[in-house]
C-alpha cells in the first residue's frame, strides 16, 4: 500500500526478521550468483517480501547508483518502470530537503554506517509526503561497501501529528506563561485533589501566596487542615463536603488560612467536582483567591455600616430621600431604620411608591398635605414643613412633623427630609391646654411661687377669691404676706421639707383681704432642674374651713356614740343578769305547778301550764346567749398566743356528748399558734362545731382545717348538714336570726352573731358558702400578728 507509514503487524516470523535486516538482499544476490547456495531457494520469497512491503525499497552499488526499486516506489512515483538514474531520485526530493538527504548519504559514504533521515518525496500526484528513510551498507568479508538497501516509511501523519502537537505544545507554553502571569496578577493559586489516590496538587502560587516555597507546603490533602483557622475548619470541612456529596454542583466558601508568618489570610475558595459515570466524586479542582485586603476593606465597610446604623438607629427621627426624574417619574431611595419606630411600617413598605405614604395620612390631612406634595416634587417650592396624623396598623394615631428640603440638579428634582414624631408634645400641648382650663377653673386654689424670695408668679381665680383678691394683684405680694402670723414660721419649715422630700401636705392658716383667717390645707410639690436645683413650687390650696367643723362636729358624736354604746352594753349586762333571778323563780313555780297538777285539771289547762314552761326556758336561754353576746367584747384582755390545737381539745370534750349521741366524725389537721383570747376562741369554735352537730343529715362529718394565706390564718369548719341557700349568707350572722321554726331546731339566734363579733374582736373576718342539702363550710380569718401591738 503505497506511502502507509504503518508496517504489517501478521507478517510470518521468517519475513518479519528479513525485513529487519536490509543486508539480506546483498545475500540472496551472492546466493543467486553463486547457484549452489540454500538461499537460492529464498529467492522468490524475498521478492515476494520486498515486493508486498508497505514501504518504498531500493538499492544502489557501492557508488551509490540505484539498481532497484520495488514496485511500490513505481506506484508512488509515477515513473514508468526502467533504468533508475540518480537524476529520477534528486527530482523526486522537496528543493528544501535534497541538501539535507545528500549530506546524510555523504556522510554515509564516509562512515560506512548506516544512516537515518527524514524528508520529503513526491507522490505520482504533485503532493510532497515526509517518509523516514533508512540506509544500510553491505560489507564484504574484507569490511568494503559493496551495496546500499535502504527503505522510505511513509510519515506524513505523523508528522503532521507532530507538528500539530508541537503547536499545542508552544501554545501551551504559552497559554501557561499567561496563566502564571494572570495567577501571579490575581493573587489566585491553583489545587487540584485527586480522590481516587487520595492526593493534592497545590500550584507554587498556592503556596506563595501563604509565604511557602515548593518544598515547604508538601502536596499532601491534610497540609491543608492544619493552616485553618480554629474557628473556620468546621465550615471549611463541611462546605466541601456539601460539594462532594452532591448537595451543591459546585463548591464555594470564605475562610482564614494562616500565613507562614504566623497571620491569617482571607481565602475565597471556588471549586468543581468531576464525576464518574456513576456519579462519583473522582476529582475535585478548584481556585485559592487571596482576599485579604478585600475582606479587611469589606469588614471595615461593615463596621462603618454597622457604625453607621447604630447611629441612624440611635436617631429617633427618620431620613427619607426620594427623586424626580426629567420625566416626572417619583421614587423614593433612602429611608433610615426610625421609619419603623415612628410609622410602624419599614421602609420596604414605602419603596412601592408615594401612594403608600398617602395611605397612612390620616383622611382629614390628606387634602392639604396632596396640594403641598404636588408642590414639592415640581420644585415650585423650595422647602416644606407640615404636620399631620399617620394611621398605624394596629389603627392608632401619631402625630409627626415632616420637613422637607428640595435640590434642584440639571433636570432632575432631589427631596430629602426628616420626619419626627411630635405625638407626646402634641399631647403635651393638649394637656396644657385642659390643664390651663382646669387652673383657671378650678375650685381649689393654685399657686406657683419662686424658690428665692416665695414671690407668687400666677395663681388661679380660686386663689385669688378665697384671698379676697384680684387674679392680677396676686403678682404683686408673696405667699409669706398672705400666711396668719401664727403660721408663718411652720410654713417656712414645710417648705424646705418639700424642698427635701419633693413633695408634702401640711395645714395652715391663710389671711382674708378683710383680715380674717381662714384654715387650709396645701399641698406643695418643689420642681427641679435636672441638677437638682430647685426652680419653683407649686402649691394646691384647699378651704377645710367647713371641714374643720365637720370634723369638731364628728368628734363630739364619736364622743357621744362611745358613751352611749357602753351605757347600752352596761345596761345589757346588768339587764340579762338581773332578769334571770325572777325568771328562775318564775321557771321553777311554774315547773312544780307542772308536775303537781298536769293530767288533775282540764286539756286546756295543762296546755297553758306546758306554753308557760316552754317560754320560761326559752327566756331562760335567750337572756343567757344576751348575756353572753354583751361580754363580747366589754372586758377585753390583751392578746395572747394561743394555741389553736387545745382549744380544739378543749371544744370537743365540752362536745363529747352530743358527739357521741349523734355518731359524728371529726376531722382535723394540726392547727397553728395564733394571737388571741383563749375563752373567746374556744366559744368560736364550740359554736360553729355545735352548728354542725345541730344542723345534721344522718351521722355529721366535720373538718376542721387552717391555711396561711398571706398574713392572715384561714380557719375553716366544714359539715355534711342540712346547708344554707346563699341569699341568707349575710343575714346569719346577725343577731336574733333565726332560718328554721322552733319545734325543728332549738335556739336563740344569737350563737353566729358571737361568732362574728369574737372574729371582729380579733381583727378578722367571717364568711360561709353553703348549698341547701350539701353542707356547709364557714371561714374566719385571724391575723398571724398580733394586731394590738
């Protein structure tokens, strides 16, 4: 196959070493001359051989005349076959390689050895193809020249391959001088990790950036841990991670690495994973970007930022810019943080546009203030300043002062302004106009006096009136002129107490314009500055004229209420105990006339004698319990501690009687030491439980419980009775009340109104909460100090 420049790979193992050694053609011609030799019999093959081969063979003499050629070189020429001159083999050369083919062959002739060189044949075409040319002398037994073989391989593929890479390769060298140059530039180094054989690649520049030769940094994957700063692997790590695993296609992150010189440097690492067709992470390259000097602007930004916000935010009013554009077009472009604080609304809110602000103005401010808006932004004005109510969104109203300023900029149109909020002065104002009515109006007296020399600065008409003066002559005295002179020197103390304490109430005496005096009691609060020094007083005055009456008149009732309360429980006393003689005397005739004479005389007698016994012991009782209820309270002792556990004890053996008759259960827990009157507190309890034990639905249950709740012990007593409707709660425990008739349940009336004036007795209080037909619990309250001391 005429110019391949592959040889045969299948060729038998006898021709393959033929062909290998060129020399063999000068044997087989010895051998054909010769007629006697074996090779002679290799003749035909070797023809065969050189005829089939791929490449283009020849021959010369020991002077280098060509004396054959096989056929391929014929196909390839073009030249018809016949006698090949030196001529036919010059021609056929490129005119740029004969020079370089004859040195060769020269040089060949010299050195009798063998020689190798390429260049370039014509093909029968016109085409020039580059063949690798080989030559071999043919020695004689002496070691003289006798023959040339030579053969043409047919290259031009791979020299065309050749020159291509070498262009590649110039290119390369190229592309990577300006990579190193653009690397070195851009502060930028180049890692390559190869996760198969788990190694890094880490470019010179990677390491010059962190201050590293080559052999300092190894390419090593764990170099690179080490040179992280604490407080960014666990980042670092999990960023490439994420890469890796497939959560992100590529891979980015910022983090210190340290400097050989002991500094961290801000990197910007960017990356990209390559995988295998199974998804698998194989490779993994990427970029180090120092950032350094970026990062340490960008934190110093920040914190100007930071800095600066702080102080926006610090700033209880808000900024807003906005412009105009040549086309009308309006936008608003700044707002400060305050915007939230003082409209309740951000300022993402307001950038759709100025219909938004327009909606938060309060509906009765929104025509002046469109009409001083359209004004603004044409520029027909040059400042505004305007007050107005925005509606927050939870509905209230804040009041704010808005003021804005308008440059004018070619054809552009710039407004700035600053916004307050004015609702706490607005209310202020308000305030100080109901408080300059309530002044002037008031029924008492105001006056607002100097620190120095008490020299009245205003007061109200009530002032002046009750003075008997003018409002206008009040400014021409002072508060000392108008004090009794009795009252004068007092009054001077209670001022410097106010002075002191800020505040005090006192009561003086003030003088008429007529001369007379009049009680009154002031009320004066001392102003100060913010060092604490004393500005003016402000002083109410209030006429206790009438009130100093009252309260004589009040006092001598008291006076007379006291007497006649204790007359009236003398007279209880002395009564209760002294009807009770006539009436055991009476009781017990009336009992013998019972005993004596029941069943001799009539039906009807018998009944008035049983009527007259009955209201004998019910008088009997009733002027007991009276008398009882009347010592409440009249010999009181001091109180003492008590213990309430043997009161307890106490009750419920006086009770075991009626205790055992009605097969009652008591239950109790252990009850505190209180202040008290010991037989005072066994009656309270005595009655309550009694109460129980009367009042019963079958066998009674009761409990007795006490809790400290805040200063006072809650003592409860607790039954399964009969209860109470709760409409009567209040009407129990007064006295003579009685809720059931008298043939049911025995008694006065009397024992729940002890109860409560033995609780009253002790600063307490008594209450119930009961329902009809399941039971009744009554509390009573009893402090945990003694109230008497």
């Amino acid at each position: 196959m005429p110019g391949s420049a592959d040889q045969p790979r299948n060729l038998p193992p006898k021709l393959k070493s033929l062909n290998a050694v060129p020399s063999i053609l000068t044997t087989v011609e010895d051998s054909v001359r010769r007629k006697s030799s074996p090779a002679a019999d290799a003749e035909p093959l070797l023809r065969v051989f050189t005829e089939t081969m791929p490449q283009l063979v020849w021959s010369t003499d020991a002077n280098g005349m060509v004396d054959y050629v096989n056929r391929q070189w014929y196909e390839y020429s073009g030249i018809t076959p016949g006698p090949f001159s030196e001529k036919d083999c010059l021609n056929s050369l490129h005119p740029q390689d004969r020079k370089q083919a004859l040195d060769a062959w020269h040089e060949s002739l010299r050195t009798h050895g063998p020689y190798e060189v390429e260049y370039r044949i014509r093909r029968h075409d016109g085409e020039y193809r580059w063949h690798l040319v080989r030559a071999f002398p043919v020695l004689s037994p002496e070691g003289k020249v006798i023959r040339w073989v030579g053969t043409c391989t047919d290259i031009n593929q791979n020299k065309k391959v050749e020159v291509t890479l070498r262009q590649l390769e110039s290119q390369l060298r190229h592309q990577e001088e300006r990579f190193v140059l653009a690397e070195t530039a851009s502060r930028t180094g180049i890692w390559d990790w190869d996760l198969v054989k788990d190694n890094v690649y880490y470019s010179p520049r990677y390491k010059s950036i962190l201050g590293f030769t080559d052999e300092e940094l190894p390419n090593l994957v764990n170099s690179f841990t080490p040179l992280l700063h604490p407080e960014d692997r666990e980042m670092a790590w999990a960023a490439i991670t994420s890469a890796l695993k497939g959560d992100s296609p590529n891979y980015e992150a910022q983090f210190r690495l340290r400097h050989k010189d002991g500094q961290y440097r801000w990197i910007l690492a960017r990356g990209f994973v390559f995988r295998n067709d199974k998804g698998v992470a194989v490779r993994m390259s990427g970029v180090h970007l120092d950032i350094t000097s970026y990062k340490q602007t960008a934190l110093s930004l920040e914190a100007t930022e930071r800095e600066l916000r702080r102080v926006m935010s610090s700033i209880s009013d808000y900024l807003w810019s906005a412009e105009v554009s040549p086309l009308g077009e309006f936008k608003y472009i700044f707002f400060s943080p305050a915007v939230m604080r003082i409209t309740g609304r951000d300022e993402n809110y307001y950038y759709a546009g100025p219909h938004r602000w327009i909606e938060t103005i309060h509906p009765d401010d929104r025509p002046r203030l469109l009409d001083e808006w359209q004004k603004l932004k044409t520029g027909q004005v040059e400042a505004l300043e305007r007050e107005y109510r925005i509606i927050w969104p939870d509905g209230s109203i804040r009041w704010v002062r808005d003021s804005a300023r308008v440059t004018v900029n070619g054809a552009t149109i710039r407004i700035d302004g600053v916004v307050s909020e004015i609702t706490d002065r607005k209310v202020a104002s308000e305030r100080l106009t109901q408080w300059e009515k309530i002044f002037d109006h008031a029924g008492w007296g105001v006056a607002i006096t100097s620190a120095k020399d008490n020299s009245i600065r205003a007061g109200n008409p009530a002032f002046a009136i009750m003075h008997g003066l003018e409002v206008e002559e009040l400014a021409q005295t002072t508060l000392v002129s108008l004090v009794a002179p009795e009252c004068r020197e007092a009054m001077l103390d209670f001022l410097a107490q106010a002075d002191a304490l800020g505040h005090i109430t006192y009561e003086t005496a003030h003088l008429r314009n007529d001369g007379s005096s009049f009680p009154l009691l002031a009320d004066v609060t001392s102003v100060k500055d913010a060092r604490g020094n004393i500005l003016y007083r402000a002083t109410n005055f209030q006429d206790i004229t009438y009130l100093k009456r009252t309260e004589t008149e009040l006092k001598r009732k008291a006076e007379e209420l006291a007497r006649s309360n204790a007359e009236l429980e003398q007279f209880a006393y002395v009564a209760s105990h002294d009807l009770k003689e006539p009436l055991r005397m009476v009781s017990s005739y009336m009992r013998l006339l019972e005993r004596q004479y029941k069943g001799k005389l009539s039906d009807e007698a018998d009944q008035f004698i049983d009527f007259a016994v009955q209201g004998a012991t019910r008088m009997y009782a009733l002027i007991g319990d009276l008398l009882e209820f009347s010592r409440v309270g009249t010999h009181s002792r001091s109180l003492q501690n008590v213990d309430m556990n043997e009161v307890l004890e106490l009750v419920l053996d006086n009770l075991s009687l009626a205790i055992k008759e009605t097969k009652a259960t008591i239950e109790r827990v252990p009850l505190p030491t209180i202040p008290g009157e010991y037989s005072l507190l066994v009656q309270l309890l005595q009655n309550m439980i009694a109460n129980s034990l009367k009042f019963r639905l079958g066998a009674p249950i009761i409990r007795i419980d006490a809790k400290l709740i805040d200063d006072s012990w809650v003592f409860s007593v607790q039954d399964n009775g009969i209860g109470i409707h709760p409409k009567y709660a209040e009407k129990i425990f007064v006295i003579f009340q009685r809720l059931h008739p008298r043939d049911r349940y025995t008694g006065t009336g009397i024992g729940l109104a002890i109860c409560k004036k033995i609780v009253e007795r002790h600063h307490g209080k008594i209450w119930m909460e009961s329902m009809p037909g399941k039971g009744t619990t009554f509390f009573f309250s009893l402090p945990s100090e003694n109230p008497d001391q």
